[in-house]
C-alpha cells in the first residue's frame, strides 16, 4: 500500500490488479490510526462490522460499482475498482488520469 497526498495505490491480494483511489483526509485519518491492521481492506471492513452486521467490504464494493456507473466513465471506474477489461485498450492504456 502507497500513499501520495489523498491517493492511495494498493495491490489487494486476490487479483494483484493495481488500485488506485482518493480518500477524504478523514480516511486517510483513520486508516493511520488502524495501521496495525495488514491491510486497508480489513480496516474498511472491521470498521464497517462495527456499525452495521449487513454492511460487509463487499456490499461497499458493490454500491462503489453501482453508484461510481452513473458518472458514466467505465474506464476510470474499472481501474478504481480494480477491473480489467477484456481487449486491446486495457493492454495499451498507460494510466487513467487523476481527474476522472
């Protein structure tokens, strides 16, 4: 896991796929806090067990998906999601731009 400024850069373990997403300074807060914890994921989802027993890391990721679709840029959704799509264009697309 990186950190630069408000952008964290983490390789989760399932699929290796880079990620890379803003966080609100009040994350990055919290998620100082918690750096005893392997990884950002158990963090999110310790912390999300103890608010609520139905909000699971999953059920952010998938509400991430559903909510994250409406701005209407797959590509830049897909690399926060760490997604990669079928075709040329991921093996030739160098980056996604911070501003999307």
């Amino acid at each position: 896991m990186h950190f630069e400024g408000c952008w964290v850069t983490f390789p989760p373990p399932k699929t290796g796929i880079q990620q890379r997403a803003w966080l609100p300074p009040v994350a990055l807060k919290a998620i100082a806090a918690g750096m005893p914890f392997q990884t950002t994921a158990k963090l999110v989802g310790y912390e999300f067990s103890k608010m609520s027993t139905d909000l699971t890391f999953y059920a952010l990721r998938h509400r991430t998906e559903t909510i994250g679709g409406k701005a209407k840029d797959q590509v830049a959704m897909d690399h926060i999601m760490g997604h990669v799509s079928p075709g040329m264009s991921s093996v030739y697309s160098e980056e996604i731009d911070d501003s999307r």
